[in-house]
C-alpha cells in the first residue's frame, strides 16, 4: 500500500471519529444532558460505543490507524492542552487544607482501590483505571493512565463508565443533603468537601452550581488542585509499572509519561497570564473537542463482549470506592481541616 493510500485510510478514521465527536457536542446541547451535566467526552464514548456494536463491521478495516490515532496521538495532545485550564494561582486560593485532603483522597482512593482489586481478584490494569478516574479527574485522569501503562480500549471505557455512574449519583446527592441540613459543614468546608471527592469536572460544577457561588468557586479550585495531582501520579504509575513487568520478562524500561510533563509545563505557563483569556477560551474548546476524539474512539474500541468479559468486579470496586469519596471525605473535611 502507498504511503499517500494510507494516510487516504487514516484521515477516513480520523474524520469519522471527528464526525461522532462534532455529533456528541450537538447531543451535549439538549437541555436534558445539560441538566444531568453530561459533558461531549461521556457522550462521545458512548456514541463510540454504540458505532463498535452496529456498524463497525461494516467499514473498511483500513479506518482503524486513524481511529487507533485518536486514541493515542490526540488523547496525549489533549492531556497537555488541558493545562490551560488551571494555574499554580489557584493552588494559593484554596489554601494548605484543601491541598491536605486532596493529597489524602487522591493517595488513599488509589492505592487502596488496586488493593481492594486485589481482593477482588479483579483484571489490575482495570482497577488501577477505576481507582485513578475516582481518585483523580475522572475520564481525563483515566485516559491519562491509559497512555502510561498503553492497556486495552475496553478496560478504559470499563473504567470511565464507573466514574459515570457514581461520579453523577453523587452530582445529584450532594445538593439534597446540603439544602436538607443531612451534612453539618460551613458553605466553605462544603466547597473543600465536594471538589475533593466528586470524579469528573463537570460533576464538581454541575453540584457546586446547584449549592451557590460561593461553593462553587471553592470546589472548582479544589477539584483543579487534583487535577495538577495528576502528573505525580502518573509518574509513580510509570516507574511501578516498569518495575512489576510480568512474568519472565524481568524488568521494563521506565516510561516516563512526558505528555504529563508537558501537561505541568503549560499550567506554569498558563500561570504567567501571557494569552489573552479569548485565546485561553479557544484552546480550552479546542481541547475539549480532542480530547471527547479521544473518548469516542476508545469507544469504538469497545463491544458488549468485552464488557461481559470485565464482569461486575469493577463496578463493585467503583461503589467501594464512592463509599469511601463519600463517607470518608466528609469526616476529613469537617474534623481534619479545622485543625490544620
């Protein structure tokens, strides 16, 4: 095949998942996903999804490099532009309690979610995604750790679908609570409370929006603060998977997740207020849309077979991990922080 053919058949798979994409931010508009706070990377990965297990056999097979490309190449860009989200600024806002708990929640969240995987006796990789998606950022955080340790789509997509599921019931559980007097926290502890233990971003503004501004302020600075927590993480995950290796294959070089290094690279950047804030708002859309290519063909990735093949482990271990988001983060904010 030349080589001009086969770019021809990646572009296809490009434009397809594009295609989906542009689809997932139009569907992302109806006001019913816009009340749930649906963002267009969960749409995207569900439309991905739903293309695997209809008409996927009935494309030309010279599509996948493009698809394969959006999953890898565009996800990696995606990860680092998301920097211009965040500045080091925002870390001074919230102050050294917020970034306390965050560094518990986001340390304990991991490391006990692959022990408790352990037990379960559950796929490692599948854990070690669950785990980083609740701990973290959500799907961002669990794309991210797919780029590190390079696993299976379908265990991504496993993975981002629990932080669906809980990361929404908890989207709606906390503002009842709140207005219903269920939790005892002042609006500011409330605002620490719930950007460290919601999973994705939209849930944090989705919760925070229905309490009022001034938790919503505090839990998105909270939340971006694990965000950042992201790079460290994902250089431990890379040196420890370098070190494990399998069996009989001895130790593995350490791949250094350098879209990650560039991801801290452009915060300090995004930090010194250089870009006009139209600019910012452009290469955050931009970001957006790459990033929900990168879900969408993750989502292509994946059919109902490997599902079942995942089993019900990682939903279970999904809950544990809620439970403990929820339970354990509210104990955290309402003794630990007033005394640090």
């Amino acid at each position: 095949m030349k080589v001009s053919e086969k770019r021809s058949n990646m572009l296809h798979g490009v434009l397809l998942i594009a295609l989906f994409s542009c689809a997932a931010f139009y569907i992302g508009d109806f006001p019913f996903f816009r009340r749930l706070s649906f963002s267009p990377l969960i749409i995207g990965i569900v439309l991905g999804m739903l293309y695997a297990n209809s008409l996927r056999n009935r494309l030309p097979e010279t599509w996948v490099p493009g698809i394969l490309f959006c999953s890898k190449q565009l996800l990696r860009l995606g990860i680092i532009l998301y920097g211009f989200r965040l500045t080091f600024q925002n870390i001074v806002e919230v102050g050294v309690p917020a970034i306390i708990i965050d560094a518990i929640i986001v340390t304990v969240t991991i490391v006990g979610g692959v022990l408790v995987g352990r037990l379960l006796k559950m796929d490692k990789e599948v854990a070690l995604l669950t785990s980083v998606g609740s701990g973290i950022c959500g799907a961002a955080a669990v794309l991210g750790a797919e780029a590190t340790i390079k696993t299976q789509p379908y265990k991504t997509a496993v993975a981002v679908s629990t932080v669906v599921i809980f990361g929404t019931l908890a989207m709606f559980l906390y503002p009842v609570l709140y207005r219903n007097g269920a939790v005892e926290l002042t609006a500011g502890q409330m605002g620490i409370y719930t950007g460290a233990t919601l999973h994705e971003v939209a849930h944090v503004v989705g919760a925070g929006n229905a309490m009022g501004k001034e938790i919503s302020d505090a839990a998105i600075i909270v939340k971006m603060i694990r965000v950042i927590m992201l790079v460290p993480a994902l250089l431990v995950i890379g040196f420890i998977a370098a070190r494990g290796g399998g069996k009989g294959e001895g130790k593995r070089k350490v791949v250094i997740p350098w879209f990650a290094l560039g991801f801290l690279a452009v915060i300090g950047f995004n930090s010194l207020n250089l870009l006009p804030q139209g600019v910012i708002d452009f290469i955050n859309s931009l970001d957006t849309f790459l990033l929900t290519m990168a879900m969408t063909a993750l989502g292509a990735e994946t059919s109902i077979e490997k599902f079942k093949k995942a089993g019900a482990k990682p939903f279970v271990l999904a809950l544990v991990l809620f439970g403990w988001l929820f339970g354990g983060g509210y104990l955290l904010v309402k003794y630990v922080v007033p005394m640090i």
